[in-house]
C-alpha cells in the first residue's frame, strides 16, 4: 500500500477545480479557474495546466473526474453536456 494521493477533477459549468486528496479523503490543496467554454481543446488545456502545477510538488496513483453532463462509458465519451463544450469528446 503507498501513501500517494489522489488527483480530483470537478468540471462545472461556471467554475473547475483540480484538487488534491489524501488516502483519509482530505482535500490538501486544490486550484480553481473559471471552465472555459469556448472549445473542449481550451477546457482541457486549462486542465492540463493546473495538473502540472501540482504535479511539481505532488505525484498521483490514481485520477478521478466529474464533469456536469452525461458520459458514455462505452465510448469513453461526453456524450452531452449542457453548458460545457463536451458533446461527443473524448476526455
């Protein structure tokens, strides 16, 4: 067993966050950034810069995302997502 922690992704509508969780389910630190809604590119763009930034002081087992829509296990897919530029993306 390690003692590494998690990498949580909340994708709303209005707001991201990008956390960081302990094995006791502790959010120990976390950056949040206003969803970008102009292209699923720049949505995970966005992402991806906050994942490096902790990744510099942080190292990850596992990684967990929500996203406000429906998700097509199947495909791996966003199958639709309201208010997020998501439809049809693989993410």
């Amino acid at each position: 067993m390690n003692n590494r922690p998690s990498l949580g992704v909340d994708i709303g509508g209005t707001k991201t966050a990008v956390g960081v969780v302990s094995e006791s389910r502790h959010v120990i630190d976390r950056l949040g950034f206003k969803t970008p809604r102009t292209s699923a590119s720049d949505l995970v763009s966005a992402i991806a810069e906050a994942v490096a930034e902790l990744t510099k002081e942080y190292s990850f087992d596992c990684i967990g995302v929500a996203v406000a829509g429906l998700v097509n296990r199947r495909l791996g897919q966003v199958a639709f997502s309201p208010h997020l530029p998501l439809q049809h993306s693989d993410f």
